[in-house]
C-alpha cells in the first residue's frame, strides 16, 4: 500500500478541481490509474495534461489513447506538442516560433 494515498485522499476531499499529469513517454501508470479513482471518489474534477513531450519516445496520441481505454477518460488533444525531434512545427500557442516570427 502506498503511503501517500492517506494524505491524497485529504487533500481531494477539498479540492474545487485538478490537473492529472501524465508522462508522454510512460502514458498512464498504475500510480495515475490508483489518484484518479480517488479523484472520482470524491468527484473531483480534472484536466489531463501530458508532460515531458520533448523527450525521446515521447508519443502524445498513445497517451489519449491510455487515459480513453484505462482512465475511461473522454480524453482529446487540445493541443498537440509544438516540437517535432528538433524542429518546431510551428504550433500556434508554441512562444519561440511567435517570438521568431516576429
């Protein structure tokens, strides 16, 4: 049993809502699947936002794929990494393309 489970449960009885981070290279974990059912428990709600798009590996459509199959989540992407490898794809929101542009 995990340790801190005790002290998430307390802090989501008073939480308005939360972000879930996922890793863009792990996707869901067992420790993601284990807060957000304490999330539901106490009907929390949630943002999904996945980090660490710039690593290696890093796959953000298999993440959506994962929070839709093992969060039952009805995950989409709001907006996908700007970066490609090395390159920028030129993502609207991403800030060193616009500075660049500029």
């Amino acid at each position: 049993v995990d340790a801190a489970v005790p002290q998430v449960e307390r802090a989501l009885r008073v939480l308005d809502g939360a972000v879930l981070l996922l890793c863009g290279v792990g996707g869901v974990q067992s420790q993601s699947i284990t807060v957000d059912r304490q999330m539901r428990r106490y009907n929390v709600p949630r943002v999904v936002f996945v980090n660490k798009l710039d690593r290696v590996g890093a796959n953000p459509w298999k993440v959506i794929q994962q929070a839709r199959e093992k969060l039952k989540l009805n995950a989409g992407a709001v907006q996908a990494s700007g970066w490609q490898g090395s390159r920028c794809s030129k993502s609207l929101l991403c800030r060193r393309c616009a500075a660049s542009s500029l």
